[in-house]
C-alpha cells in the first residue's frame, strides 16, 4: 500500500506528458524519482505521484507535465513565477523544411 497523500491516487489516473503523451510510469526519469523518494523519504509513491507532488512542471488542472526530455526540445520555457503545461502543446512538421515545431496554445479546460 501507498504511503502517500490518498487524493493523488485517483489524479494519478490522468497524469500524462502534454507533449509525447506517455505516463510517468513509461518514463525512465520519473521511475528513478519515484525510486528516490521511496528510498530517501520513506514514502512509496507510483511514479505518478511523485509528479504530482514534485515536478516543477505539474498543472493540477489539466494533469499535464513535460518530461525531462520534451521539456528540453521546447526550449526549457520558465519564468519568475514558474512555468506549467497550461493548455496544448502542439507539435508540428513546417511543410518546406521538414522542422519540427513546437507550439504553446493556452486553454480553458481541456478533456483527457
């Protein structure tokens, strides 16, 4: 059984890449943190719950972060006051030169 806040469990359930879609449990960086708190802080969190509780890039709202990996490719987006997922990241491929392209597009609400 889990040693973690039990309302993360089900928001758990949503937590997803917003831009290569995968789970923290299918990303190897979330595995080791995850591995990291169970070892050092004694608690056992799923590695989707150690995103909700940590990661710098984690919206509550639309239960979006960016991996370690994506989050390099947009160009490590940050500000003063933090930097989070808050709507869709589009990827795209410019028709004459074949570069991929990232876009920031702000949303209301969002259905996963």
């Amino acid at each position: 059984m889990s040693k973690v806040r039990p309302e993360l469990d089900h928001e758990a359930l949503l937590v997803r890449c917003a831009m290569c879609k995968q789970r923290p449990h299918e990303i190897e960086s979330c595995v080791t943190a995850a591995e990291w708190l169970t070892e050092h802080l004694e608690e056992q969190p799923t590695p989707e719950q150690a995103v909700i509780q940590d990661d710098g890039t984690y919206d509550h709202i639309s239960k979006l972060f960016v991996c370690d990996n994506c989050y390099i490719k947009i160009g490590m987006p940050s500000s003063r006051f933090g930097w989070h997922p808050t709507g869709f990241i589009s990827v795209s491929i410019h028709p004459s030169s074949g570069q991929t392209m990232f876009t920031l597009a702000p949303t209301r609400t969002m259905d996963l």
